[in-house]
C-alpha cells in the first residue's frame, strides 16, 4: 500500500506549478508583444496586458509586409513551406525506415547484418557533420530553393529502421507462416499484417519527425535564398535585422506564435498515439 504524506503531495505540486510558469511566461510574453505597435513593444517597461493590435499584427504577418529592416516575405507562405517540408520529411522517413527494416528483418541475403550496421552507423554522421559534400550534391543537382533539396538530404533515418527492426523482431513466427499458408507474398504480409501492427509505432515517430521536420534551420539556411522558400523557422531568423529600432518585433513576435501552432495541434491531436506508441508492447 502506498503511503500518503500531505507535505510531498504540497511539494510536488508546487514544483509542478513552477515547472509550467517557467513554459508559460515566455508564451505569454510573446503573445503580448504581439498584439502592441512596435514602438510600445521596444518602450521600457514593455506593457505586460495584451493589445489592440492582434488582428492587424497577425493579418500583416500572414500577407507579408511591414516597413522593418528584415524581410517582409508573407509568414502564410512561408507555414506553407514548413507544412510541405515537415509532411514530406516524415512520410518519407517513416517509407523508408519500414521497407528497409522489413527487408533486414523477414529477406535472408548475404550481408545482411551489415547492412543493417551499416545504417545504424549512420547515426553518427548527421546532416550537421556532412553537410558540405551534401550542399554540393544538392547543388550539383539543381536542387537548390526547391522541396526536394530542403527534404531528400533528410529523409533517411537510421534511428526508425533500428526501432521498425526492433518491434519487427518481436512479430511472432505464427503469423508469417499463416500468411505463407495462404498464399501471401512478401509485400502482402508486410500491407496487411506488419503495418498495421505498426500503427502506434508509426504514430509516435510521425509526432517526432515532424517536430524534426517542422523545425528545421541549418539546413534551409544554407539550400534557400528565395524568399518563396522560406520555412518559417528560418523566416522569423531573416526578419531580424539590425537593431530593436530598426525590427518590427510585433510582426515577429507574432510570426513565433503562428509557427508554433502546427506541431502544438500535432502533439495534442496525437498524443493518445504517441503515448501508446512509446509505451504499448501487444501485438
């Protein structure tokens, strides 16, 4: 029997509540300051108490515009991007991550093994440490300010092979020799029983991928120069420029806010999956 004590309960709350002030004064912070005129947002002490602004902010953020010393590209388009990239990056992952763990895991071929090693390894080799011979591939390839040069170089993942391979692995032999029975190939065994058992698994990576996808910088740093192909979170970096007289920290402030929403509606949508996928071992 577990033993209740009032004072640990008193503390672990307390910690708890200090825990979401520390999350949510800066959202709240940021939220403010985009509802006032720049001038009021530069002003010291900047007002704490929303504006009148928020409409006109979020309407001149979403079109583009405003007269500050960074760029003006339309914060729509740029969620646009972002959306494309992340959707892209995490379907494409989770593709691939599937058919190559099916293939280690239920194709007996020489080197199997290492080729498995060999993708695993990969992990120590993110886009970070490759990317000049990766820029010079994309760019050689034409690929510069397109979808395809900001999400190919990112889409294979060795951490969703190794996890597919891992719940593969625990699939019972039953099943594969039922399917054999009645005259299942290889590719019907893997539509029909293998993804969907992989549902919760394929949940929780899209949650994860996504973030990953939606929150991109270095690599749009580099690839993107057209203002069309911003994502947002690289957007919000480029209309910052200057000095705080000179930065239109309303629009910005607003912009953060709008680029937060698409991950935040993924996570509370899906955290039910997530959970399961993270945690569930029936099969």
């Amino acid at each position: 029997m577990v033993e209740r004590r009032p004072a640990l309960g008193i503390l672990a709350h307390v910690i708890m509540i200090i825990g979401v002030l520390a999350v949510a004064l800066p959202l709240y912070i940021t939220f403010v300051a985009s509802t006032h005129t720049a001038q009021e947002v530069v002003q010291s002490p900047m007002p704490m108490l929303p504006g009148s602004q928020l409409v006109e902010n979020y309407t001149t953020a979403l079109a583009g515009g405003g007269a500050g010393a960074g760029s003006h590209a339309s914060v729509g388009r740029m969620m646009f991007v972002s959306l494309t990239m992340a959707l892209l990056i995490t379907f494409g992952k989770i593709a691939i991550s599937l058919l190559s763990a099916f293939a280690i895991v239920y194709f007996r071929f020489r080197f199997r093994m290492l080729a498995f090693w060999a993708i695993f390894v990969t992990l120590m080799l993110p886009v970070e440490v490759r990317i000049g011979p990766t820029y010079k591939v994309v760019a050689d390839l034409g690929m510069l300010n397109s979808f395809a040069g900001l999400t190919v170089p990112l889409i294979a993942s060795a951490t969703a092979t190794f996890l597919f391979r891992q719940f593969f692995l625990t699939v019972p032999e039953e099943l594969l020799e039922a399917a054999r029975i009645d005259g299942a190939g290889p590719m019907r065994f893997f539509k029909d029983i293998l993804v969907p058992l992989s549902a919760t698994s394929i949940a929780a990576l899209f949650v994860i991928q996504f973030i990953y996808g939606w929150n991109q910088y270095l690599w749009p740093l580099l690839i993107t120069t057209d203002e069309n192909m911003y994502p947002v979170v690289y957007g919000i970096k480029r209309m910052i420029a200057g000095g705080d007289s000179q930065n239109e920290w309303n629009l910005v402030m607003a912009t953060a806010m709008l680029a937060m929403i698409p991950p935040a509606l993924v996570v509370i949508l899906m955290q039910k999956w997530f959970v399961k996928g993270l945690v569930d071992t029936e099969k």
